[in-house]
C-alpha cells in the first residue's frame, strides 16, 4: 500500500498538490487537538429533547400543527445530570404550554418563536436554576390543514 504521494505530473507545478496535502495535514492535527478535550469533557454540552408536537385546534377542529425540536445547552457540565433530571417535567410543562397557545388566537399566523422559548427558557431557570441551561430551537415547524 502506497503513502501520500507529492510528485506532481508532467508538466504540473507540484505547488497545488503540496497546498492540499498541508491542508488536510492541519486539519487532520487540529482534529486530533480538539479530541482530548472532547474525551474529557471541556467542550459545550448540549441535551436533545424529543420533538414536542401539539395540534392547532381552531373553533374545537384540528386545522394543523405545531413541532418544535428543542436543545438544552447546559453551560456548566457539573450541571449536566442535575439537568437530565428534569427533562421530563420540563417536557411536560413545555407540552402544556405549547398546548394551550396552539389553542389561542396566538396561534393563527406564524407561531411567535420568541414568545414560547421566552417562556420555555423562565420554565427552566425556574426547575433548573437561573444562568446554568439555554434553551435553543433546533427546529421548528407549523403545518395548516
């Protein structure tokens, strides 16, 4: 088996092919630095919630729906299994939440993004403590019938 190879062809300047194969070399190294500090845990800590989706309901009839899939970015990593704790409430206290807004005339139009995390994220500060979890949208979508 054959190693890298820098010798360009016949009438190529070797300088194209000696730019990538340092490029993938500091890549490669930069990989190999940041891997420590992934193993030991240093790096930002981020906690998947399962997509909560709620109906829309309008007039007592269901006419669409609303899915958000959330992320916790725990800032402090001692924090982490604090957190975890308490995901299922928090699940829970979300799903209420969004229920009865998909069931108010703020749901009609484009649901208000900012209005619901403000509120998801003083659910947190308030089960969690202030400062220690961000909440952040890693998808959202709103469906009509």
């Amino acid at each position: 088996m054959g190693g890298l190879v820098l010798r360009p062809k016949r009438g190529q300047k070797a300088r194209p092919r000696l730019a990538a194969a340092a490029g993938f070399l500091v890549a490669g190294l930069l990989y190999l630095a940041s891997a420590p500090a992934q193993a030991q845990g240093t790096g930002p800590l981020y906690l998947v919630l399962k997509p909560l989706v709620v109906p829309v309901l309008v007039e007592g009839k269901v006419r669409g729906k609303i899915t958000l899939a959330l992320k916790f970015h725990v800032i402090d990593r001692g924090d982490s299994k604090d957190v975890s704790k308490h995901m299922p409430k928090l699940r829970d206290s979300f799903l209420g939440y969004l229920y009865s807004y998909a069931s108010s005339s703020d749901a009609t139009g484009v649901p208000k993004l900012a209005k619901i995390l403000g509120r998801f994220q003083r659910m947190v500060d308030k089960r969690v403590g202030k400062g220690k979890v961000k909440v952040l949208v890693h998808q959202a979508l709103s469906g009509r019938r």
